[in-house]
C-alpha cells in the first residue's frame, strides 16, 4: 500500500503544470522561486543613479600671454616690415625653449579665457599670417623639430591662383589641408585681406555705399569663415584683422560674425581679462630684432599678470590727427589728451603707431598730453595709433586710425614759421 502510495506522489508531482524549477539562494542551495520585485525594489532599479554635475576648473587668472605674428621666411630680406631669414626664426624658437617659455596652441588660450582651463603662469602663441608658401616649406619644419603648436592665419583669396597677393609665393589648398591633418590650428584672415575700415574694394576698384560695404563685410568675416570650415572641415573661432587695423565698426562685424577672438599686430602681454575683440600680437620684423625680446619682458612685470585692459574710446581723447581724418604729410604730429583715462602714471605712457612700433613719446603731466612728432616718413596710407597707460592701477588703452595723402609738406601742427623756406617737393 505504502509502495502504491509513493508511486502515485511520484506521477503528480512530474505531471503537475506550472511547476517551475527553483534556483538556489544566495545562502548556499536552498531551491526557491524567482519572486516578483517588491514596489519599493523596482522603483529603486528604474531610478537613475544621478551623475555628478563636474566643478568648472578653477583656472590661474594670473596668467600672461605673448602672442608673436610672423610672416616670410627668405634668405635675402628685402621686406624687413614683414620678412624674417630662417636662421634669425629659428633663433628666436631656440631663445623660447632655451628660457623655458612654454609654447601654447590657440584653442588652450581661447579654453583659458573662457574659463575651462589653465595655462602656464607665463607663456607664448606662434601665429602665421596670410599662408605664404615658406610657411610651409621652411618655418613648419622648424616648428616640427622644437615642437610647437602654432596657428595659421589665412585670407582665402590669397589661395586661389593668380589671387590677391598670389603671386606664385602662396600655399596651395592641398598643402593646408596637409598641415590641418598634422593638427596645425587654421583661422582667418578675411577673405580679400584688405583694409576692412574703408568703404573701398582695392580689387575690385570700387567704391563702396553702406549697403554694398555691410555685404563686403559679411563675405569678409562670415564669408571666410564659412569658406575655410567647409573646405577644411575645420571650426574658425578666431579671426586676424589684416594690417592689424580696425575701428568699432570692424571690431564688431567680426564678433557679430560668429569668432570669439579679434586679433591685431600691436603687442601687450595677454591677460585674463584682456578684451577679446582686439588682442595684441608682437609683429616680428627682420630689423627690428628687440621686439621679440621685448614680448620676453612680458611688460615688464616681475611676476603675476598685468591688469586687465580696460578700452577708452579715442574719441574722448581730442586726438591729433582726429580718427578718420586725412592728412597731407607722412611725418605727423601725433597728440592724444589722456585727462579722461584717469591719474595717469607718468612712466607707465606708451605710444604705438603702425609701421614704426613703439616710439618715444613725450608725455605732459601738467596737461595730460602724450605727444611724438614723426620724423621717419609712414609709408602706408593708413596709420593706426594705440596709447596704453596706467590709471589707478588699471591698464587703459586706446586706439584710432588717420589717413596719410603725403604731398611732401610738413604737418600743420609742426609747420615752420611763414618766413622758412618752402619744403622739398614729394619724391
């Protein structure tokens, strides 16, 4: 009876539906169902596990930056304003690793100034105007061998053949898209690489109304930036006036265009809060070696940074010549009254004017007046002045541009008495 019993037990429990086998417990071989999550188990399983929002870096505010612009690379100089023999660059490249200047790229600076990263307490940008082929065939190759990052500031014209400026001595397309692949940092340069402040097109020869200048400014500064990104596939986020000249007009096309970053050729170590739409590079000229020793100074400052720059309109400064205004000699009387910068420190007055770099300058406490009567001859027919100084311990600067229709006369201010002789006629 009991063996019946026992074999019927058997049959059930195999015949029996819905009996599901049972997995061990975590306790070590107890069979038992796989139970249903209970509510508060299940929501918690759904539930994300937050992720930490990351601290924005904090970054050294102290920071300075030199910023060197160069141009051709010739063995036989006959362009000092923008001429450099290869022997004297790389010179220069060995004197920055030799007093361990840490060379930085572009995009490190622009991530410095938007607050995301750090960058040496002290340190210098290479940049490359225009696209010239020895760019390419000579000082990439020395940037190569000491390993500097570097950035190429490029007017598109200048690459199409027979362009502007071409003349045979310009990279190709191709040859840029080999240095992009090499990860050189490529920006503009315009598009036509013309003086942007004027309502005049140099190629086309024609003068410009305000409507035909507002769209030959949007082809130079969003024109070229959406040229050298759909060609290079590349982001354009910084942008090299030509000349190194501009005005508020300008300033503002260009950061309206889209770039977060306006450079121009009058050199000032860079600070963190040194202003975006006009940052100043050191232009290196063939006979004027001690620029490039100078930016070394980082103005002069022991340690730490320089203030930031705070910009006064020129407009303020009863300026001599006046912004805009022509003038009939190449060797002006150049004025500015400083009294709305502020107390100005005596020894801390400067005065750069395009084509001759620093000069000096005399300044008048009593009158607040900072004065140079040129006596090399400009040779452009635009000049742009830039008065720095310091005011309450603040660095305040200022810039405006005049232009020169030189018909060999002296300047008005400086002209000689009526009883001196006529002066020489224009050669």
């Amino acid at each position: 009876m009991l063996t019946r019993f026992a074999l019927l037990a058997a049959v059930l429990a195999l015949s029996l539906p819905g009996c599901k086998k049972k997995a061990p417990d975590a306790a070590g071989g107890n069979q038992v169902s796989n139970p249903s999550p209970s509510p508060a188990v299940a929501t918690a399983a759904a539930t994300p596990t937050p992720v930490a929002t990351p601290e924005k870096p904090k970054v050294n505010q102290d920071a300075q930056v030199v910023v060197y612009c160069y141009h051709r690379f010739v063995d036989k100089v006959r362009r000092p304003d923008t001429e450099i023999t290869p022997q004297d660059f790389e010179a220069q490249m060995k004197e920055l690793k030799d007093k361990n200047i840490p060379v930085i790229g572009m995009q490190d600076f622009l991530a410095w100034k938007r607050g995301e990263k750090s960058i040496p307490p002290k340190s210098a940008i290479i940049t490359l105007d225009d696209g010239w082929l020895t760019q390419y065939t000579v000082a990439w190759p020395i940037l190569k061998k000491y390993e500097y990052p570097f950035t190429m500031f490029i007017y598109t014209e200048g690459l199409r053949p027979g362009g502007h400026f071409a003349g045979g001595g310009m990279m190709t397309w191709d040859q840029l898209a080999e240095m992009r692949d090499a990860n050189v940092d490529i920006q503009a340069h315009s598009a036509t690489h013309q003086d942007m402040r004027k309502r005049f097109d140099a190629i086309a020869k024609k003068k410009l109304s305000e409507e035909e200048y507002q769209i030959w400014m949007m082809n130079e500064t969003a024109g070229v930036k959406k040229a050298l990104q759909d060609r290079l596939g590349i982001r354009v986020n910084a942008f090299a006036v030509p000349y190194g000249k501009h005005d508020d007009g300008v300033r503002k096309g260009v950061m309206d265009a889209g770039y977060e970053a306006l450079f121009t050729v009058y050199g000032q170590p860079l600070t963190f809060g040194s202003q975006p739409d006009q940052l100043g590079r050191y232009a290196i000229e063939a006979n004027k070696p001690k620029v490039f020793t100078d930016a070394l100074a980082f103005g002069g400052a022991a340690s730490g940074s320089g203030p930031a720059v705070q910009a006064v309109q020129s407009s303020a400064l009863q300026t001599q010549p006046a912004e805009g205004e022509t003038v009939r000699t190449a060797l002006p009387l150049v004025k500015a009254n400083l009294a709305t910068m502020g107390l100005i420190e005596p020894g801390s007055v400067q005065m750069r004017i395009s084509g001759l770099g620093l000069v000096p300058a005399s300044f008048d406490e009593k009158t607040q007046t900072v004065s140079y009567q040129v006596t090399q001859k400009l040779r452009d027919k635009s000049c742009t002045v830039i008065i720095a100084a310091s005011a309450a311990g603040k660095r305040v600067e200022a810039s405006w541009s005049f232009n020169i229709e030189d018909t060999g006369a002296p300047a008005a201010a400086s002209a000689a008495p009526a009883a001196a002789s006529p002066a020489p006629g224009k050669k």
